[in-house]
C-alpha cells in the first residue's frame, strides 16, 4: 500500500495494523471534520481535514523513525474530534476564553465507542498505552516544544508563506535526537518558528479568523437552543450537520451564513462590546550545536523578543 502526502511525499506501508485502521469508520470520519473547524465555504482560507492531519502526523513520525506504536498513537490522535474542531470548544467549553482542548477531555470516552479497542486488541497493541499521549514524546509536547501534532498542522499552511525550497529546508532540518525532535540548523529552526508565530497572529488568532469563529460559533449555539441540532449531532461529522443546518427556515442562522459566505465578515452587532481570546500558539524549538541542545531564543535573543511581541498582539485579543 502506498500512501502520497502533499508535504512529506510518498510513502509505502505493509504494517497490517495500520492499513486495517486507515479503513476504519472511526479515522474516515475525520475525512469531514475540518482542522479550522469553520468548513472551507465560510472560511477565508483553504483548509484541510483531520484525516489529512492525522495520516501526515504518523507519516512524519514514521519519517522520524519512530516504533510502530507511535505511529499508531499518531494516526488516533484526532479520532475524537468533535464536528467543526475547535469551535465545538467554543461551543461546548471555554473555547472564546483561549482554552481548545475539549476533544482531550473526551478522548477516551469518545475511543471506547468505537471499533478502535477490539482492532488494537486484535493487533497486540495496548488501548491504555495508545490514550496515554505522555508515553509519546515525538507525537505531543507542551509548549513550547517541537512536536510531530505542531510541525504538521502548521506545515500544511506554510504554503501562504515561504518556497517550496525553504519547506524542503525546514522539514529536512528535523531530526529525532534521544526521544525529542529538534533542529540540526538554527536558521532551519528559526524559518519554522517564526513562520508559526506568523500563522498565530495573521491567521489562526487573526481578526478575520475570530470573527469568523464567533460568527458560526453563534450559529451552531442557536442551532441547539432552538433544538434544531443536539449534542450528539457533533459525534457524527460535519457533512451531517451542516446539511440540518441548512434546511433549517430560522431567520438568524440564515443571516449568519449569508454573513459568513462572504470574502470579509463585517463588523459584527453585538448586544454588548465584549473581547474574544484565540489560544496563543507558539514554539521555541531545540537547536543540536556541537553535540548540545540549546533553545533557539537562547542562540537567537532576537527571537525571544519576537515571542514576547506575538504573545502581546494575542493578549489584546479581538473586539466583538
């Protein structure tokens, strides 16, 4: 089986469990969850799915040369990721006050429902060790470390910013040294970094992105206050909902998606000005100099006083 991915090539897999979980309900899902979570027809920029996402993160691994279970852990990572991403957080959490990680918090519950236990079980692998994120040191990392869920999401935009030799320069920088991914180049590392605080502010946290989160936030929140959609609607996927969505005759969710369709949301009308908070996303990667691992900040001062600018654009946040 060969598997082409748009950022990391083609790859060949023979590894049974993996190609069994590829055709899995559970991963095909994701192939309508979108990684933005406002679909591509209200959204100002092409996005990708969690399925893209998701096969791109065990790929990179694989690249890396980490164990088959990895991989795996890889693949699964996303499988609970409700309908429309992280504006479900806004929706069903505190997604507004910066916070995106609802899906984390219904990981293992969501995975219990599905083929997912009996497959691994079949395969020899081990459901508690694949929830258990922390036994993956390339998969996850909390900030502000370089991880395979971080380079990949952010890969897949680098498109809107740099060549495709600076991406081949960037990713071909990467190294697994010792159970951590790191950099070999420093000016590799410093392209990718601030290439990702440039995604942070213009993009995932730019004002046009929050508006248009808000706005269909709004939307979906209507949608179940007038029982037009229920909770577990977003345990299904998002072709699914959106096709209640718009059937429906309600008068506000037609404005919202007249709205949201098109090039520039307006200024929004709101009872009361209020602020709206994106999570702030950044990485300070690990730089291998002479056998040592420094922080790219540390190599590059320059850089840190680049966060800390990035970090207080975020904090104003965007006025609704």
């Amino acid at each position: 089986m060969f598997l082409y991915d748009r950022v990391y090539g083609k790859f060949e897999i023979n590894e049974p469990v993996l190609k069994a979980f590829l055709k899995t309900p559970a991963l095909l899902r994701l192939k309508n969850i979108s990684q933005f979570g406002v679909p591509n027809k209200y959204y100002h920029w092409k996005g990708f799915s969690r399925y893209e996402h998701s096969v791109g993160v065990m790929l990179l691994l694989r690249k890396l040369g980490t164990s088959l279970e990895e991989q795996l852990a890889g693949l699964l990572h996303d499988v609970s990721t409700l309908a429309f991403s992280h504006v479900a957080d806004w929706v069903f959490a505190e997604g507004t006050k910066g916070k995106e990680s609802y899906h984390d918090q219904i990981h293992e519950s969501f995975i219990k429902r599905t083929e997912v236990p009996k497959l691994l079980e079949k395969y020899g692998f081990s459901l508690e060790r694949i929830l258990q994120q922390n036994n993956f040191t390339l998969l996850e990392q909390e900030v502000p470390e370089l991880c395979a869920d971080r380079i990949d999401y952010s890969a897949r935009q680098w498109k809107d910013y740099l060549s495709n030799q600076e991406i081949t320069f960037c990713l071909g920088s990467l190294t697994n040294f010792n159970g951590e991914i790191v950099f070999l180049d420093k000016n590799a590392a410093f392209k990718f970094a601030h290439t990702f605080l440039m995604l942070q502010t213009e993009f995932w946290g730019g004002e046009e992105a929050v508006k248009r989160y808000y706005l269909f936030f709004q939307t979906l929140k209507r949608a179940l206050k007038i029982k037009i959609l229920k909770r577990k609607d977003f345990f299904k996927d998002e072709k699914y909902v959106m096709k209640i969505i718009s059937q429906c005759e309600d008068a506000e969710i037609i404005k919202s998606l007249k709205m949201l369709s098109k090039k520039s949301v307006p200024n929004l009308e709101t009872k009361k000005s209020s602020k709206i908070f994106k999570k702030f996303r950044y990485i300070d990667p690990k730089v291998l100099e002479n056998g040592k691992l420094l922080r790219l900040s540390r190599l590059m001062p320059k850089f840190g006083k680049i966060i800390n600018e990035h970090r207080r654009i975020n904090k104003v946040g965007v006025k609704i």
